[in-house]
C-alpha cells in the first residue's frame, strides 16, 4: 500500500516579488484654521469665530468644492491667564493664582479640491474670509484601490515566473 502526502514527498520553497503602479495627483489637500482671541465673553467669541469659519467654508464652496470634501477635523477653546508678578524675597506674601482674562477659540477644517485650476484661488481666498494660518498643501490620488490592484496583480505575475523558474 502506497502512503500519500508523507513529508518526505513533499517539497516546498517561498518567492516573493514586488509590484509598482504609477499614478498621478487627482486631489489637493490642505488645511486652514481660524483662530479667535477675546475677552471672557465665550458666546460672543464662539458666534465671531463660527461666521469666520462659515465665510471661509462658502467660499471654497462657490468654487466648486464638494461639501463632502470639506471637513471639520479640530475645535478648541483655551483659556489664557494673566499671571502677577511677585517677589521673590521670602517674606513677600503669596502670590495670587493667575486669573483668566479671556479665551482663545481654533477652529481647524481639512479641504479637498479635485480641480487643480482653482486651487491657488480656495488658498487665497480662505485667508481673505478669515482663516489665520492655511498648511499642509498635499497632492495625492484619492483613490489609490485601483493602483494597488495593478501593484498587487504585477507582484503576483512576478512571483509566478520567479516560481516556475525555480520549480
């Protein structure tokens, strides 16, 4: 009787390849914040930094961006303190804690643009709305699943050959 499988009949190796595919930009991305200081009146401050950010928002809008491809991706408020300034002699009294004296609101949004001949425009023209600092201008693909299905297929058939060389 014949036995099968036994691991002495069995050989086995390992190849391994790699795959590219080449792919150019089809989104800009970038980043702007708003960024408010005020006193200690946090409603006027929220109200003040919203319409900043809104105008800024209908902007890049009316120049064709998606409202998908926009973003709120940060909100903050921070308050910022007044400190007194004491002597350091040791028979000085103590020194009071420091005291809020306002607060300071950032609000951050992440842009997509798909049409590149604007994008010069939606960087401009965020500031002039509002934004105080605009970063982070990248350009990407925005979909790289059919790159990487052309990758993985130009691995596979390399890996293939290199398996029939071998075998």
């Amino acid at each position: 009787m014949r036995s099968y499988g036994r691991s002495a009949d069995l050989r086995s190796f390992a190849v391994s390849a790699e795959g590219k595919a080449i792919a150019l930009p089809d989104v800009a991305k970038f980043s702007f914040s708003v960024i408010t200081e005020g006193g200690k009146n946090l409603a006027d401050l929220q109200k003040e930094n919203t319409k900043k950010v809104n105008g800024a928002i209908d902007f890049v809008v009316a120049n064709r961006v998606d409202k998908k491809d926009i973003k709120t991706t940060g909100y903050k408020v921070s308050p910022r303190y007044e400190y007194s300034s004491c002597p350091s002699s040791p028979i000085a009294r103590e020194c009071p804690p420091p005291s809020i004296v306002g607060y300071t609101i950032s609000q951050d949004v992440q842009v997509k643009v798909r049409d590149f001949n604007v994008v010069g425009d939606v960087l401009a023209g965020v500031v002039e709305k509002g934004a105080n600092s605009v970063s982070q201008l990248s350009f990407a693909v925005d979909d790289e699943t059919k790159y990487m299905e052309q990758a993985r297929a130009e691995a596979i058939m390399k890996a293939k050959g290199q398996a029939m060389d071998i075998a």
